[in-house]
C-alpha cells in the first residue's frame, strides 16, 4: 500500500500515462447496505437521479508489463448524465492526460495528440489500449457508497460514530475501504481506497467536492 500524498508535486511516470487514464475512471451510482457484515445481493433500488459531477484527487499503484511497480497522481473531474459519464484527467500541474467518455453501447478514450480510441464499452477499450481493464460498472456504485447490483458483495457498517455508515465493501475481487465522509451539512465519500489482489492494483481517492 502506498502513502496517499503530495500530490501538488508529485511527478507522473512517462510510463504511468496511460494507466492513469483508466485508473481514475471512478465513477459512481448508489444505495444503502444492510447492516453489519453480510453476504447479499445488493439492493436494485437505485434512486432516480440522473446526475452527479465530482472533483478529486487519485493515487494509483500497479505493476506495469515488466512487473515493476509504478505510481501515478492526479487530479479528475467527472461528470454522469444519465448512463453516460465523461471524466477528464489532468496531471498535478493541471495539463489534461485524457478524457474518457462511457455509455452502455460505447466508450472513447481521447489523449492528447492522438486520435480517439472507441470500443464497444469501457472495458474494452481499456483492454485493448492497456492490456488489463477496470471494474467501471462496479466503481458506479462503491463510490455511492454501495455494492454494485449485479454480484454478491460482503459488507460491513461502522457503528462508531453513530450514523451507521459503510465501511467495507468486498466485491468481485475487490476490496473497498471507506476512511472518512465528508462532514455536516456536506454528505457522501471523502476518502475511499480500493486494492485487487490479482493482478496486483491499489487505488486511493479523495473527493473534494
């Protein structure tokens, strides 16, 4: 696991370029888990909002082809209209790494000074352009927070601080880590991190606004 900060200075890895770009495709849906620990199929009832914009931070930790570890940081705004979600990438300086926009029946991948990359969904694209792909239908929902509707998910609720907030998500390989929420009068996630064991990728978030 990596130390989540400095990120105002922290360089990006020439190599890190194009993970980055798959790695902040954090994107989110919703729901409440049941208390306690438990295994479930997670809620369907999705609430009917049709959008969210968010502004954050990311720290990514992966193995590249050669099995060296690689870092990468930035910063993200995102933006979901129904089921499409645009999100743009930037770099600690602030230049755009890359947009990435998802629908149900297409995802594109812009870089800079590249034409863009279509496929017929997230997954694909990252695939093909990355060699590995992320789980973008589940990050919908944990970053709610909640399990995502299509698998069983364990989940655990925090009782300390009285408001019986999610704490720990276990889903499809993942496990999803809930440090902190914002505070009063502002709601949802501040800090989350997410770690898959096989193949190996550590993902932080904070979520400014």
């Amino acid at each position: 696991m990596m130390a989540f900060n400095s990120f105002a200075g922290a360089p990006l890895r020439r190599g890190a370029l194009g993970l980055t770009a798959a790695a902040a495709v954090m994107l989110a849906g919703c729901a409440v888990q049941p208390k306690g620990p438990g295994t479930s199929v997670a809620a369907t009832s999705i609430t009917a909002q049709t959008s969210r914009a968010y502004h954050g931070r990311f720290a990514v930790q992966y193995n590249d082809q050669n099995g060296q570890t690689r870092n990468a940081y930035g910063n993200f705004d995102w933006q979901e209209n129904g089921d499409t979600v645009t999100l743009q990438l930037r770099n600690p300086l602030g230049q755009t790494l890359a947009i990435v926009t998802s629908s149900p029946s297409s995802a594109t991948l812009e870089l800079p000074n590249r034409q863009p990359l279509n496929a017929g969904n997230v997954s694909e694209l990252m695939q093909s352009t990355l060699g590995f792909s992320l789980p973008v239908e589940g990050l919908r929902y944990w970053l709610q927070p909640s399990a995502a509707p299509t698998s069983r998910a364990r989940t655990t609720m925090d009782s300390s601080t009285g408001n019986e907030r999610l704490k720990e998500i276990k889903q499809d390989g993942w496990t999803i880590d809930y440090l902190a929420y914002a505070d009063a009068p502002a709601v949802g996630v501040k800090r989350v991190n997410l770690v898959r064991a096989e193949p190996p990728l550590d993902i932080k978030l904070v979520i400014d606004q």
